[in-house]
C-alpha cells in the first residue's frame, strides 16, 4: 500500500462525506466532515468486534500519515496563503492593532492561564504533571484554528467588523503559537536550569519577525512578477511557487512559514495589489484556485482529524480530563482577550459583546492536535492528545454549531 494509494482513499473518503454533508446533512463543511468521519470510525470500530479487516486498514493508513509533518510543513502554508488571499484587507488593516494584541499578548496570557488552571485541576483528578508541560499545554491549545475559523464564519453572520478581528487574530496566532510552544518544547527538552533567556527571546525574535519579513519580501516579489506580465495561467502558477519556495525557505532558515504565507497573502490578495498586478480574469483565476486549494485541503483536513480518533489511548481518567478542560479553556480565553478589548473597544467602536462572540468563535482544530502529537512519552503525550481531542471535538461541532445563533441571539 503505497502512498499513493492511501491519499487516493483519504480523497475518495473526503469527497464522499462531503457528498453526504451536502446532500443530507447540509452543515458547514468544517463541521460535517468531521461529524461524518467520527461517525464512520466509530461504525468500523462496532464492526471491529466481527470483522476487522476495515479497522486494521484505517488503521494502517493512519499509522502511516505523519499528521504534524502533513499539517504543519505541508498543509498549513497553503490553506494559510489562501485564507489571507482572500480576507478583507481593508477591515483588518484597520483593525491591525487589536488583531495584533490578540494574537500575540491574548495567545501568551492564555498560554500561562491555561498551563496555571491544568497544574492544580489535573492534581484534582489524580494526575501529577511537572509545571512546564502543562504550560506546553497552554501553548498547544490557545491559538484558534484559522482552518476551522474561516471555514464556519462565512455561515454565521458574524458583522464584518467582528469578523475581521476574529479571522486576523486567527491567522497571526497560529504562528505565534506554534512559536511559543516550539520555545516551551526546549525548555522542557533541556531543562529550566540550561535555558538561557537571551537564547529563547532570540529564537521568539527571529521566527516571528523573520517569518513576517520573509512573508513581506516574498509578497513584493510576487506582486512585481505578476505586474509585469499578463497571463493569467502563468500568473496562478507564480503564486503556487510563491508559497512553496517561502515554505522552504522558512524552514530551512527556521523562521515562522505560517507567519511568512499570511503576510505574503495579505500583501498579494490586498485590493491596491489585485487593481494594479491583475487583470479582471487573472484575479477571477487565482482566486478560483486558491479558494479549490482551501476546500481540498480542508476537506483532507478534516477527515484526518476525524480519523485520529485511532491513535488515542481511551481510559476514563483521560477523558474526564478532557471534559474538565473544556470550561477551563473558555475562561482563560474569555479573561485573555479583555484587556486587549477593553483598550480598543472605545476608539475602534467594538461590537456589543466582542468578548463573548470571540471566545465561542475561537475554535480549535488541526494544529493543536498536530502540536500535542510532537509531544513526548515524558511529557504524558497521550494524556494531551486526548484532552487536546475532546477540546477540538466539542469546539468544532459544539461551538461551531451554536456560533451562528449566539451572534443572532445577542444582536
């Protein structure tokens, strides 16, 4: 079973429970995939008691996906670069400097008050944990998921204002985020007492402010490009290259790709850029293949978070760990993003109850689940990718589902 053959059945499951969502469930594409692949896993694991050649092959297929690797150096630079695209520049440039708290100050509050809350309410349950990995914890499930953010607000009428800071603050903060883990990892690798601060305020430094230089050389390059030429074939392709040249070069010069392709997207989709560099059918093209790039990742996204289900170790303690992290995680996002509210709800006239939408609206997905996979055996991986799992699930089908009727309830 090569891996061709596994991502042609990855593909053909997506489009058949996309198919299904469509026809029968008609939800939001985020949430039905993921409800119709849970759904599925746990039919073959029923079947399982009387034949299991279907679960042996789920299985395999999944054992043989690296998800942190697909996601995090593949996946992610490109559904980032499509999202960007197609924001709204105009919204989020003048919402640029709360997006910017919360996606920095808000993911570094509620790192520490999600890793403080889990030390003493993991003791509660009977689990002791060393300090810093439930801080790596807290760097794990903070960010929001931009993936999942994008893909449920263009259904839930969330005002546009609202929505710019909701979608901005998710693009920048999964960057940040993973770099706040990434340090946090090291720390816990080496030891408090080898840890130089220098060193990891050096490291913080140059993947953020190196990944958002990069974004800004690589979106002035492509911008140039496609304003010299007219060709809207080979214009699509000097995007595509565009992303996977910066990927590259982010990795290997461990700067933040993820903060690199936003700000890369953000440059390219902004309307000064689109009225000078584009013709009317070139922009109709790019934005019609990046928006087909965003579904079909999407929709292999979300199966495969589906699919994980798998890999985790079910014990009772585990997942009454998780139930209990799902209220903790709401209120220490709820208390992260008041400060940063309350600075700029008076200048940027901040819808009534910004603070709540934000924080049922922030869901969760892929890379937190991505991030607890690179977790070690010492730092209790399973015990984390479990509450990591059951914090996604109920984010994304829960909140995602209720989301929409919040906003029209408190308008």
């Amino acid at each position: 079973m090569d891996y061709f053959f596994i991502t042609t059945v990855i593909v053909v499951l997506a489009a058949l429970f996309g198919y299904l969502n469509v026809r029968v469930l008609k939800l939001p594409t985020t949430i039905g995939l993921m409800l119709i692949t849970i759904v599925f896993t746990l039919v073959v694991f029923a079947l399982s008691y009387f034949d299991a050649t279907l679960l042996n092959a789920e299985k395999y297929i999944i054992s043989h996906i690296d998800f942190r690797t697909v996601l995090l150096d593949i996946m992610l630079s490109f559904l980032l670069f499509a999202g960007a695209l197609h924001t709204n520049f105009e919204q989020l440039k003048v919402q640029r400097w709360p997006v910017l708290v919360f996606a920095t100050v808000g993911v570094l509050t509620s790192t520490f008050l999600v890793g403080i809350s889990m030390y003493y309410a993991l003791q509660i349950v009977g689990f002791e944990i060393q300090f810093i990995y439930c801080l790596l914890f807290g760097a794990l499930i903070s960010p929001t998921d931009p993936i999942a953010v994008l893909g449920i607000l263009k259904k839930a009428g969330v005002p546009k204002k609202l929505e710019a800071k909701i979608v901005g603050e998710s693009l920048f903060n999964d960057g940040v985020g993973v770099v706040v883990f990434l340090t946090l990892f090291q720390i816990a690798l080496l030891g408090e007492g080898n840890v130089d601060p220098m060193n990891i305020i050096e490291l913080f430094g140059k993947e953020v402010v190196g990944g958002v230089v990069l974004g800004l050389i690589l979106g002035w390059i492509t911008f140039r490009l496609m304003r010299s030429i007219d060709d809207y074939d080979i214009e699509v392709i000097i995007t595509l290259a565009a992303v996977m040249l910066g990927t590259v070069i982010a990795q290997k010069l461990h700067l933040s790709a993820p903060l690199a392709m936003v700000t890369a997207g953000l440059i390219v989709g902004n309307d000064t850029v689109r009225d000078s560099a584009m013709s009317e059918i070139t922009e109709s093209y790019v934005d019609k293949f990046w928006e087909l790039i965003d579904i079909l990742l999407n929709t292999i996204l979300f199966v495969l978070i589906g699919m994980e289900l798998l890999v985790l170790t079910f014990e009772l303690d585990y997942l009454v760990a998780g139930l209990l992290t799902i209220p903790i995680v709401l209120a220490c996002r709820y208390i992260s993003l008041m400060m940063p509210v309350n600075i700029f709800k008076r200048k940027l006239d901040f819808v009534p109850n910004t603070n709540l939408i934000m924080t049922w609206g922030g869901l969760r997905g892929g890379i937190s689940i991505a991030l607890a996979l690179g977790l070690t055996h010492e730092m209790h991986r399973d015990l984390f990718l479990v509450m990591t799992y059951v914090v996604v699930v109920f984010s994304i089908l829960i909140q995602g589902m209720t989301v929409g009727p919040l906003v029209k309830k408190l308008k």
